[in-house]
C-alpha cells in the first residue's frame, strides 16, 4: 500500500517535471535561425533576362516577439556570367562600401501565424530595409510556411535600384530592368 | 522523500520562470538584438579572395595579376598605331599599325591558357598564366601571385643566302614572368613582374639571348568605370641590346600609360606606348622607340567575354538575351 502510493507520487512528480521541462525547451526554441538562406533577384528586360543567386544568407525569426532579421552578403551573389558579377560587385552595389544589405522589421499580425502547428502562414512584414548604405522603410508580403521544427520563409517583392542610390549608367539602361524581383526562399531552423 | 521531490520541483519550476525571464529581456531589445546575433555568425565566416585587383587580364600591354573565369572565352583585339611623331604625311601615325588578335579561355579558376596573332613579325603566341597565391580580404595573404609562361614564333619571311640554312627553332622565344601584385585599396593596385626572355636567335653578335628584366604597374581607379593605367619594364643593363656604332639598335625600356574604360560585356584600353608590338618578347626585351623623342604610338585593346561553361546552378535559371 505503500509502496503503491509512494509510486503514484513518483509518477506524478516525473510527469509534472517532464511538462516543466518542456515547456522551459519551448521557452527558449522561440527563435528560428539560418546561415545557408537564398536569396534570388531577377531583372527583365526585352534586351537581356538576369537572374543572380545568393545562398549566403543569415535570417533569424523571433517567434515570441515576431522580430525578424535578414543579413544578405553582397558578394555572395552568383551570376552566370563572371564580368557580370565584377561589373555588380564594383560598380553598382560598391560591394567594398557596402558589403551587406540587410531587412531588419517585424511580423505585424503575429497572432496569424501558430508557430506550432504546421502549416502555410501568409504574414505582412514591416520594416527597414538597407541596400548600398540606403535605408528605407517598407511593407513587404510574405508567407511562414511551418514544418516541424524548420520554418521556410518566402517573400517576393519589387526593389527600385534608384531608390538606394544605385546608379546605371545610361549605356546600359536598356538591359537593367527599372524594378528588381528580389526572391526570399529560406528555410529556419528552430534553434 | 516527498520533501526532496518537492523541492527538485520547485527547482526545476525556478529553473523554467527563469529561463522565461531570459527571454523576456532578450526580446526586449528586439531586432538590434538579432542582429547582432546574426553579425557575430557571420563574422566567423567571411575571408574571401580580393577581387578585381585590375579590370581586365592586362594591365595595358603586359599581363595583369586577373585570369579569365572558368569556361570564359575573353576574345581580344589589339591595335598600336603608327608613331605619333610622324607626321601629317602619315596622319600621326594613324596609317600604319599592327594589330594582335587572340583569344584567351579559363580552364579553371587558377589556368588559363591564350593564343594570338601579330601582324608585326607574323608572329604567333601562346601562353599559359597559373594562379600561386591569392591575396585575402580579411587577413592572412597580403598579395597575389601568378606565373606566366609565354612561347612565341615569327614566321616573318627571311632572305639569307642559299648556303644557309634557317631552322624553324631561330624563330621561337619564351617568356618566364612572374606577377606579384596587391590591391591596396579599392583604388590603387600595384604590381611587380620580375621577367626572363630567351631568344633562340638574336640579330647581332654580341647582342644577349636572355633578357632580365624588372617590370612594375599598377592602376588608379578615377571613377568606377574609369582606371588610369602605367606599367614599366626596367632592362638590366647587361642585358640589354647595345651595339657599338649601330644607334638605333639599342633597346629602350618599354613605357605604356593607359586608361581602362569599361561598358558592360566589354573592356577598353587606350594607351600610349613606345613599344610597336604587343607581346611580350617583343614588349620586354625589343622595344626601340625613345618616348624622349616622341616615338610614341597611340593604341586601343578592346576585350569582349563569352561565357562557353555555364557555371553550377544556373542550369534552371532565367538568364537570357533576347
């Protein structure tokens, strides 16, 4: 009878400290971090199409608080074409000056999004975003795709080279697109 | 037993709320926080190769510490005009001129390998440049380093007496150069190219088959687009061409001051120069014009690249000219 009773409370006492535990691993796994992030932008014109990738890229999402962070290196961008990529780095983005552009905002309707159940969360996201030393602040829209443990961040949106003082040069204003597709594809990983 | 426990719960209860108030403050910074959490990941990563040391593979008329990128076919065409001193007669030289045409390919990052073809001489080159040592961003390398080596034949017609016979071998030289070069900053770069010539056969008796050589340039970014240019070959006297009672034999250090514009696919050179041919064997060890009397040619490279390999990932990608 005793030994019984003395075995309940173990039971118990183990159970009460498991969901403790758990929720104290769950209390602090409210980040979701990447180091490996792409990062895709495309420029159309009727002369030439050019697509550049990047999967250098660090991200953190801030379940708890919706804060998110995005760091993209500059020279990590890859083209097809090697010149291209000299001619990018040297003399539109400054890579030197500049070597990141980064987003740095939050997820404005967090309550949207249930961080732990699977599935796909369309967010907006406001904040501020720096290319070639410019900060300007934007609304972007994106979607949280969740997955167990790994949270995939998509985003798509226009960013205008005039808008943050990248200068074409009227020689090669033709095969520049105006706006620039940037492409977010990045999968987090709860931390 | 039971007190035991219940203080390991509570323990562990403390452990939690504590963990939560962590969090609570590290929130409470937001994404400056983040940020400088992602900066320090990063930091550990990045010491990448300095890029664009110079804008093309040339300085002006020698080799430059660049190669052509992997599967990239750099197609070149080089024109020195006439001297400049030469007068209206000639027009300042724009009526006569040599002209090189080559194309030159990246076998990988660090080899490649180039042919051409100068209407001075009728000569044919080749050469192969191999990248030793790259200078790092962050540290660690200071400078680059790249080894030419350059073969070359002139197939030039040329009259001797039936007695003699002409081997094909009297027509070849080649080139040892190593390039030494670093980018200070994003605007000045400097090289060193300590040079070996051997000629199979030279014009006079007493004249040196090998010639020793000390080359040094460098470029000075005017604007993004724009460079401005200089190399210079110092001749160790010994090995100079100096042939008593004939003047204008001796060899002149070869002096070229350039200007790099750049338009997208392509890179142009203007130059000045006292050197009439454009490779090295003739560059380094044969040039003849003094600058200080004016026998200077003007003179246009005009570099175009194709890529012929795709490089990784891009096999789905949308790039393309319409």
């Amino acid at each position: 009878m005793r030994i019984n009773l003395n075995q309940a409370y173990m039971k118990r006492t183990i159970m009460a400290a498991l969901i403790i535990c758990s929720s104290v691993v769950n209390g602090l796994a409210q980040k979701y971090m990447t180091r490996t992030g792409k990062v895709t932008f495309f420029s159309s014109t009727p002369v030439e199409n050019i697509e550049a990738f990047n999967n250098d890229v660090s991200g953190v999402v801030d379940a708890k608080s919706g804060d998110v962070a995005f760091i993209v290196p500059i020279k990590s961008f890859k083209f097809e074409k090697a010149l291209m990529q000299e001619h990018f780095n040297e003399n539109y983005m400054e890579s030197d000056k500049f070597p990141k552009a980064d987003f740095k905002g939050r997820i404005t309707q967090l309550n949207a999004v249930s961080f732990g159940k699977d599935g796909n969360y369309p967010v907006q996201l406001q904040g501020k975003l720096t290319i070639h030393g410019v900060t300007k602040e934007v609304s972007l829209p994106g979607t949280i795709t969740i997955k167990g443990n790994a949270l995939t961040a998509n985003a798509k949106f226009l960013v205008k080279p005039t808008d943050y003082g990248i200068k074409i040069p009227s020689m090669v204003e033709s095969k520049i697109a105006k706006q620039i597709e940037v492409t977010v594809n990045s999968v987090l990983n709860r931390k | 037993m039971h007190i035991r426990k219940f203080i390991l719960s509570v323990f562990v209860l403390g452990l939690g709320s504590f963990s939560v108030q962590a969090q609570g403050n590290d929130t409470g910074n937001g994404d400056d926080d983040l940020m400088a959490m992602l900066e320090s990941e990063a930091a550990t990563t990045a010491n990448e190769y300095t890029t664009a040391t110079f804008k093309t593979t040339r300085i002006a008329n020698g080799h430059s510490i660049e190669n052509t990128a992997r599967g990239v076919l750099d197609f070149r065409v080089n024109h020195r005009f006439g001297l400049i001193n030469s007068g209206l007669k000639d027009f300042f030289g724009l009526d006569g001129a040599t002209t090189r045409i080559g194309f030159d390919y990246g076998i990988t990052d660090w080899l490649m390998v180039g042919f051409g073809r100068s209407s001075f001489m009728k000569e044919y080159d080749g050469f192969a440049k191999l990248r030793l040592l790259r200078q790092k961003e962050n540290g660690g390398m200071p400078f680059s380093l790249s080894y030419m080596g350059a073969i070359s034949v002139q197939t030039n017609e040329v009259n001797l007496p039936d007695t003699l016979e002409y081997y094909f071998s009297n027509r070849l030289a080649y080139v040892n150069q190593l390039l030494i070069a670093r980018k200070f900053s994003n605007a000045l770069s400097l090289q060193l190219m300590p040079t070996h010539v051997h000629y199979n056969l030279v014009n006079y008796k007493n004249e040196p088959n090998d010639v020793i050589a000390l080359g040094i340039g460098g470029r000075l970014k005017v604007s993004n687009r724009i460079s401005l240019t200089a190399e210079y070959y110092y001749q160790f006297e010994e090995t100079k061409r100096f042939v008593e009672g004939q003047p204008g034999t001796m060899t002149r250090n070869p002096l070229t001051i350039g200007l790099d514009i750049e338009t997208g696919g392509h890179v142009f050179q203007l130059l000045f120069s006292n050197s009439t041919a454009i490779s090295e064997r003739n560059l380094v060890g044969q040039t003849v014009n003094d600058w200080g009397k004016g026998d200077i040619h003007f003179g246009f490279n005009i570099s175009r690249v194709f890529t012929i390999v795709k490089p990784k990932g891009f096999e789905n990608s949308r790039n393309k000219i319409w």
